[in-house]
C-alpha cells in the first residue's frame, strides 16, 4: 500500500505531467490535476512522433484547457526542505498556500477548489459557509459548473470529466452554428452584389423607371433671365435672344479673324490699286 502521506506530498506539492516541484505560475486542468505551466507548454509544443502518451496530460489539447491559478501565500511557511539544516522539525503538513477566506493550509488534508473563470483558489468549506454568486477574492460572478474541485476522488474527476465532455461538445456546436451563419451572410451579399440595381444618372439626368418598366430621361435646364426654369418642351423668349446673340458675336468674331489672310474678300485689292508689273530677263541688265 502507497504512504497516504508520500501520495499527498506527490499530489498537492509536485507537477502531474513532469514530476518537478510546483513554482509559480502554477495550473490547474478541467480535472482538478496540478501542473506547471512551463512543463503544460513544452508538452503541447512537442510534436514528434517518439512522444511518449502521459495519461495526466492526455486531455488537455490546447494552452485553453488549462486556468493559471491566483494562489494566496502561506505566512507561516518557513521554506523549501532544502534551506532547512535537518535541525528543525519537519512539518509536513505545512503547506506554502492557504484559503484566503478561512485560513485552511492546501496540503491535501482540507478539500480544495478553484474557480474556473477567474483562477482564485478557495476551500470548500469557505465557499459551503459563505455562499455568494461572486468571487470572493475578485468579485468576479461564476455558477456551480465553474467550481473544480483540486485533486478530487475517484467520484469527483468522474463529474468533472462529464462535465469537460459537454463543454467541449457545447463549444463545438457553437462554433459550427457561427461558420453557417458567416456563410450565409456571405451568400447573401453575394446575391445582392450580382442583382441588377437602379441604374446611375450621370450629366445631371435623372432617370424615372415606371411600373411598366420604361425608362425617362428628365433634363433641367437653366435659363439666364432672372432665373427662371424652363418647362420641357417649351421654349423661351429669352433663351432664344441669348441664342441669337451669341450666334452673331460668334460670326463677327470669325470675320475679324478670317480678314488677317490674305485669301479673305477684305484682303483683295481692286483693278484699280493693282498697279502693273513688269518682269525683266536676267540679260535686262
């Protein structure tokens, strides 16, 4: 038979997965089993074929599985077995944390628990004594389900372990519901996208789709006396002087241009002023 002690001392002061002293920072699993933190990490990151199984370890898939705990210190704990001389009494049941409700030390005599959602690490009897929905170290609210009991019995890491199925299963499912709803979202934008629209004026028409499906093109215009708008398919009085206008300055203004050549009536002269010319051989002279 194993020493009740020597198997209190393994469990409660010694990590589940690498056999070494607990140290800061130290996790718990959805079992109640302790471990460093360091050893959970290097276990996960290891991804080699020769990788021996660890039963202590061969539920947890993820750095999630795991909840860093908030522990509060032991003012009486004088210290690791190694700074003592061997002059002193050995107390066993001297632990380095306590309850920081009642006071219990965790050595394994008193039954411990931790919150899942925070991390703080009470007594059971703390929390059966002063009942609250609330941590009573944080404040932070939490429900029965949240409580894991450390190092539990047989009984206990059967719950939990029925416990950790159905929160697994129940993630699950929720995330299979949110990829079916992202993608039908996304169908749905594409279905828009690719539906013909209304269609985009440009020049400052607006166009007018009836019921029956035609379409009217309606253009404003904008008339220069006293800014009155001009009705569509009627024509205005000053509109047109303006027109005319701007005809006649537009031909005056080509005349005047055209008159600097001298293929232009205005640049030909007369019989009159042609004077007459007379052309000489080279021998003339």
């Amino acid at each position: 038979q194993v020493d009740k002690n020597a198997e209190l001392v393994a469990r409660w002061y010694y990590c589940a997965l690498s056999q070494e002293k607990l140290c800061r920072p130290i996790v718990a699993c959805e079992l109640g089993r302790l471990y460093n933190k360091d050893a959970i990490i290097e276990f996960l990151l290891d991804k080699s074929a020769d990788k021996t199984p660890v039963e202590a370890a061969s539920h947890i898939k993820s750095i999630k599985n795991v909840t860093e705990l908030n522990l509060a210190d032991n003012p009486a704990w004088s210290g690791d077995k190694e700074s003592i001389k061997g002059d002193k009494y050995d107390d066993i049941q001297s632990a380095r944390f306590i309850c920081p409700v009642v006071g219990l030390e965790m050595n394994g005599r008193h039954r411990f628990c931790f919150l899942r959602n925070c991390g703080c690490v009470f007594s059971e009897r703390a929390l059966k004594e002063i009942k609250s929905e609330v941590c009573h170290k944080c404040g932070v609210p939490f429900q029965e389900e949240d409580v894991i009991i450390l190092n539990g019995n047989k009984e206990d890491v059967e719950v939990l372990k029925k416990r950790m199925e159905d929160r697994r299963l129940k993630s699950k499912l929720e995330k299979k519901s949110k990829k079916c709803k992202s993608a039908e979202s996304a169908s749905r934008q594409d279905t828009t996208e690719d539906s013909p629209g209304p269609s985009k004026t440009k020049n400052g028409k607006d166009c007018i789709s009836s019921s029956s499906g035609e379409k009217r093109q309606i253009i404003f215009t904008k008339s220069s006396d006293n800014g009155n708008s001009s009705v569509p398919g009627k024509v205005n009085k000053a509109s047109s002087t303006t027109t005319k206008r701007s005809i006649a300055d537009s031909e005056e203004k080509s005349e005047a241009y055209k008159s600097i050549f001298t293929s232009h009536s205005s640049a030909k002269r007369s019989k009159e002023e042609c004077s007459n010319w007379i052309t000489h051989t080279a021998y003339y002279f």
